[in-house]
C-alpha cells in the first residue's frame, strides 16, 4: 500500500537521505550538549524510567517546533487523506455538505 | 590528526545545533500513530484504515462489531513517528483543529493501539474529556490541542509515573490515546485511559485517585484553567471523566467524574 503514497518522489532526482533518516537514537540525554539558549528536558522525569526510553516537558519539547520544518518523508498527500482545510470563506455561507466549493493547497501551518 | 577526525564523528550535533545535518534525535516513550477521519475521508480506500493494518484481530460478526467495523473503515492511519523531531516535522505540515472541516477527529495513540473502545488496550478504560464552544475557542484550541500532544507524547500526563509514588520498577501509562473532534457548535478533547475505576476491589481507591490526579493536570497544566473554575455552560462541559463501558449504556447509569 505504501507504494502508492511516494508519486511524489518519482519527479525528484534522487534526494540526498535526510538527516531524519539517517540521525541515530540518543541512548543517553546526558551526553547531550544543547546550545546556550536551549533548556535541556527535565532530568526529575526520567528518574523511573528504562534505558533509552524519556519523558519530556513541555518547555523542552516546544523548543523544537521552529527547527524541526522538515516534511516526514512517509507523510502521505494530505488530499489523499480527505484532510483538507475547511475553506472559511464558504464556511459561513452554509453551503452544507463538506465545503468541497474551493481547495486551498495542502494547508501547512 | 586521526584523532580529531575521530572525536569529529563522534560529535552530537542536536536540530539546534545543526538544522539539516543534525546526527542524532530524540526518541519518544512510545512510538504514535495520528489516524484521521472526516466525512470527506468515507469510502476513500487508501490508506490504511485500522482493519487493514491490524488485520490480524478478526472480531466476531455481531451487529455491534459490524457497525465499529464499518466506522474504522473510515479512519484514516497519517503516520506513525518515533522522535520529537519527527514529531514537528508531521505538526508544522499538516491542517491544525481549527482549520479542520467539521464531523472531523484527530485521534493520536500509541502504535498497536487502534482508536477504538474494542481494543484490548481500551476496553477496560475510560476518557477524561471535556467539549468547548466553537466560537468562543477557535482561538485557543489549536494551542490546547497541541499542549495536549505533548503530554501524551511527552509521556507527562499521568502523574503517578513522575511523581515518586509508583513503587513498581517502569510503572506503565494509563494513556492510549487522545483525540480532537471538531462538530458544528464545538470542539471536544479526549485523554483515553486504559483503566477505569469500577468501585470495587482493593485497588479500585488507588486507581481513581490516579485517574483524578490526570484529571487536574489535563485541566490546570495542559488546558491552562485553574483548578476551581467553573467550565461548564451552553455546549461547554466540565473536564469529565467516563469509562467507556457507562459510555456505552449512555442514560443515567453513567458515572462521571468531573474536576
């Protein structure tokens, strides 16, 4: 089934295997050195927790969001989900039915 | 020389410190697949649905399991991710509640999880929830939503894990899933559990005091409210809890907790 997501990827020449991909597992967050201005995840959450499995706060996690804008490479084109944004403007005309009226791209944030 | 070039391979370099040639990420507790649905999504065959990826759990044909069936079919799997960067990677490229179409649901459980009450992993559990009016939150649901993601996936929304109080070695989360649903008049959010307290056995005190402790971190740290106020209004509910078996008999039998 996956064949029929990666379309896509036919027109591209070959991308370079991206750093998602090929990144490995931090197995140790203590080994991590984050860059000034960057809060290192809470150590208290991890006190119970497995080898190489880590709870992460909020402020942690939200750090990423600026930096992570790489598209995962098995996202499948949101039309083909049905996962369009509803147009607003045909919204509030109370069109009924699903709002098909006018497609807007694959609506990133 | 040879050294340098060692100790250069050997380098961490995080997403802050190197956007596009980062050499290690971050694992999450679990991995977690987004699955999807809305009316748009009906009928489409691809993708995968719950029953094409968990083929291997046939249910008895009973009425029922027909109808939950045909439902899963609809459901669309978005992804399955195991890192915090992949995490963002799928948020900053895909629709946000607000700009959903309505009758649509984002459901987010762990892998092997399906978002259904039928699942081994949900039956016995229960939802805490809570249903907000649409217009008067479109501004905030996206963020509450997000606060919400990052709990599950942050592995911080069940109390007990954290807090020193578990005296088992890697106590397991209560949390399988949470789901956003977007309907004409509101918005509703969903933390699925899966334990609910039933009022009997000896653990039964316990597993309520932790399911309501769940409870006020969901309303207070994740929703942003404070402890006491009051939610409830016209299509507003409290932050409620109910198993999914007095969900199922729906009337007054039902037993909520409300924080």
């Amino acid at each position: 089934l996956d064949l029929n997501f990666r379309k896509d990827s036919k027109d591209l020449p070959n991308p370079p295997m991206s750093a998602l991909a090929t990144a490995r597992v931090i197995a140790n967050l203590n080994d991590v050195e984050y860059p000034e201005g960057i809060k290192s995840p809470k150590v208290e959450l991890n006190a119970n927790a497995p080898a190489g499995k880590f709870r992460y706060d909020r402020d942690f996690l939200l750090q990423f969001m600026k930096v992570c804008t790489e598209k995962p490479e098995h996202l499948p084109p949101l039309e083909v989900l049905g996962l369009e944004p509803a147009d607003q403007q045909f919204h509030t005309m109370s069109r009924g039915g699903s709002g098909r009226g006018s497609r807007h791209g694959s609506g990133a944030l | 020389q040879e050294i340098d070039m060692q100790a250069q391979a050997d380098e961490i370099r995080t997403v802050f410190s190197d956007p596009t040639n980062f050499n290690v990420k971050h694992p999450l507790y679990s991995p977690w697949t987004l699955w999807f649905d809305s009316p748009a999504t009906k009928g489409r065959n691809l993708p995968q649905t719950p029953i094409s990826s968990f083929p291997q759990t046939p249910l008895p044909q009973t009425p029922g399991n027909v109808a939950a069936l045909g439902w899963m079919e609809d459901i669309k799997r978005v992804i399955t991710f195991d890192s915090v960067e992949e995490f963002w990677g799928l948020y900053n490229h895909i629709v946000a509640p607000s700009h959903l179409p309505q009758k649509a649901n984002y459901y987010l459980f762990k892998e092997g999880i399906i978002p259904a009450w039928e699942d081994d992993a949900n039956k016995n559990g229960g939802k805490w929830s809570i249903q907000l009016p649409k217009d008067k939150n479109r501004s905030n649901i996206d963020k509450m939503w997000l606060f919400t993601m990052l709990a599950a996936i942050g592995e911080t929304f069940d109390p007990y894990l954290t807090s020193g109080e578990a005296t088992e070695p890697h106590p397991q989360s209560l949390v399988t899933g949470v789901i956003v649903s977007t309907r004409p008049q509101f918005y509703r959010l969903s933390i699925w559990t899966r334990l609910a307290p039933t009022g009997q056995g000896d653990e039964d005190d316990k597993l309520r005091e932790r399911i309501e402790a769940m409870g006020r971190n969901f309303k207070t740290s994740v929703l942003g409210y404070s402890e006491s106020q009051k939610l409830q209004g016209p299509l507003a509910t409290e932050v409620e809890f109910l198993s999914h078996k007095d969900s199922e008999k729906k009337g007054k039998a039902a037993k909520k907790i409300v924080i």
